[in-house]
C-alpha cells in the first residue's frame, strides 16, 4: 500500500493522539482530549488549527458539526504504516494461545478449527482461517474401496497432513481389483504432485491412450471425473466469533451488519477475499483496511491476515475482521504469533 508523504511532528503528534482515543473509546475527539493525550505539549487552539487541517487533507472527518473528530481510512492507513508501535503479548495470553493450539497428533482441520477460535477469543473479531485450496494439497496416499451399490469410498492422505473421505457413485461398477490397481498406480506416479495436477495429467494419458484403451488409465479416469480429486473444490474455511462483530458501534447501522453477515454467509465469496490476499502477500501479516478491500460488503471492516506455510508454501491464510475502528497493534501481534505457531505445528505434523 502506498502512505502519504510524512507529516510533520506536530500533526503527526495530533493524528496519532485521535487515532489512539478513538480506537480506544469509539467516540469523535475534541481538541481538549488530544490536548489531554498529547500531554498538554499544545495548546488547545493549536490542536484545533491542525486538527482542521488534517481534516482538510482527508485523514479526519467531522460526523456532526459541534462534535470532534474521528479518522478517516487514510488516517488508519497512515496510522498503521508510519504511527503504531508494536504491542507485545503478555506472557499469560501467549501461553492461552499456545495451550489452546497445541496437543498430541492433533489433526490439522482440527489445528485450523482451533486457530480460528482463539483469534477471536483473543481479539475480539472474528477469526479466520482459509485452507488449503486443491492445488495447494500435495498427494501423500490415496485408497479405493468398494462399497454396494456402484459406490466407491476414496480416502486421501494429502500434505500437509490433510485426511478426507469421500463417497463416489460411478455410472458402471468397478472391480476392487482395478481400484486397488487404480490407487498403486496414482501412488507411485504422483506422490508430491499437487491433487490439481494430477486431475490434469491423467486427463492427458486418457487422451494419449484412448486409442490403446488403457484399462487402468480408463479406471483411474472414471473416478478422477467422479470428483475423487475434487472438481472446482472449495478450500476449506472456519469462522468463529461472528456474533462479536454485531456488539461494536460501527455496525448499528443495519444496512452494514446485514452486507456483511451475506459476505459471512457466501463462502465461496469470503474465499475469494482471503485467496486474493494470497496471491497479493508472500511474507508477514497483511493490513486491509476500508475502503482498500475487494468487496462491497466489507469497506466498513479491516482485515488483518497472515499467510500459513507448509514448508516454504503458501497454502492457506489466518487472522481477523472486525471494524476499522480496530486495535490494530494488537491485532498484528495477535495474528503474527497464531501464525508463526501454526506454520510450526503444520510442518511437524
């Protein structure tokens, strides 16, 4: 994101003051209470000249004429980047985060599920955790059982660490001989390739053997188009902490609180929020805030985001959305620390 230019000292002193009462307070700041902030280093009728010409410059608004002020997303962009000095967790509250996350051969739908609630417990927003998508999921093991009734049950072990069933109904029966068959033939070919891969590499043997009629490749075709590595797969999310969002002031307004609890609701539109941070971040955590997000339904909120790494993989992505009025220094410390635990537990496991 790009910031303005630098400030000088005294306005730097005053936006960070109304910055840091608001957040604190939820209440439009008068020149006194920065006054008050700031030390009483300026008098008030110098706060209330710079006051107005930051507001001139877009970083504060006046929501009522005899009232303060309250920052604008330009002034919390500037705020985050330039102003806010990082919090530090407390001993007791990085030992809750630990203790919630950890466990023995804890599985990691479970690890992520975990993750997304004491980010909200924590921050008081609503915790998020994307997934990983299919072509983040690499093949460890793959089994083909048959079941009556045409149905097959196909269990896939993917990195990392990731187990799921699912249960196929294919057009004609298969033997468990070529399942069997099937499955040794995508284990020892494909171990390590991404799940979206494979569907894609198969395809092209299918085509490629079409005219010899590969029984095997025909095999493992039919359960591949049955959906057995998933078809326009969604990535797996969790959101916890929903309701939290509904006590904060911003979202009176029921026009908001409704946009936005539809964006909760629409999955595969939440996912493609937190994908587009994906593609846009490779480090460390990530601040949206406003006006700057994709979606309609959340420029009243901010979203603070870290990616979750399987080695030096991107493969999925955590944090919090709560509104812009947000206790941003917490929230980053927050998110950086569930984060660096999670990549932790991820890669041993």
């Amino acid at each position: 994101m790009r910031s303005e230019p630098n400030l000088e000292e005294r306005r730097r002193e005053v936006l960070s003051a109304i910055v840091r009462h608001y957040i604190a307070k939820g209440l439009p700041v008068g020149s006194r209470t920065v006054a008050s902030e700031t030390g009483e280093s300026l008098s008030p009728a110098t706060i209330r000249g710079v006051m107005a010409q930051l507001e001139s410059e877009g970083f504060l608004e006046q929501p009522h004429t005899s009232a303060g002020r309250i920052p604008t997303d330009k002034a919390y962009r500037y705020y985050v980047d330039r102003l806010m000095r990082m919090a530090r967790l407390t001993p007791a509250l990085a030992k809750f985060i630990e203790e919630s996350l950890n466990g023995d051969e804890v599985p990691n739908e479970e690890l992520m599920a975990r993750a997304s609630h004491v980010l909200a417990e924590v921050s008081s927003n609503v915790g998020l955790v994307l997934g990983p998508a299919l072509e983040e999921k690499l093949l460890e093991y793959i089994k083909f059982i048959k079941l009556p009734d045409r149905r097959v049950l196909v269990v896939i072990v993917s990195r990392p660490n990731l187990v799921e069933n699912k249960v196929l109904r294919l057009d004609e029966d298969i033997s468990q001989e070529d399942l069997d068959h099937s499955a040794a033939y995508l284990n020892a070919e494909f171990r390590g390739w991404s799940l979206k891969t494979i569907r894609l590499e198969i395809f092209k043997k299918i085509e490629e053997a079409r005219a010899l009629f590969d029984h095997l490749l025909q095999s493992v075709g039919r359960l591949l188009m049955e959906g057995a590595l998933g078809h326009d797969e969604l990535a797996p999310l969790f959101v916890e902490g929903t309701a939290r969002i509904l006590e904060q002031p911003e979202f009176e307004d029921v026009r908001n609180i409704r946009q936005l609890l539809l964006a909760f609701e629409e999955k595969a539109k939440l996912i493609d929020i937190l994908g587009s941070f994906l593609h846009s971040s490779s480090t460390g955590v990530q601040v949206v805030i406003g006006k700057e997000n994709p979606a309609d339904e959340m420029r009243h909120c901010a979203l603070v985001m870290a990616p979750l790494r399987y080695g030096s993989r991107i493969v999925g992505a955590l944090g919090v959305v709560g509104p812009t009025r947000m206790e941003y220094a917490h929230a980053v410390t927050t998110v950086d620390y569930v984060a660096h635990l999670c990549n932790r537990l991820l890669s041993v496991n």
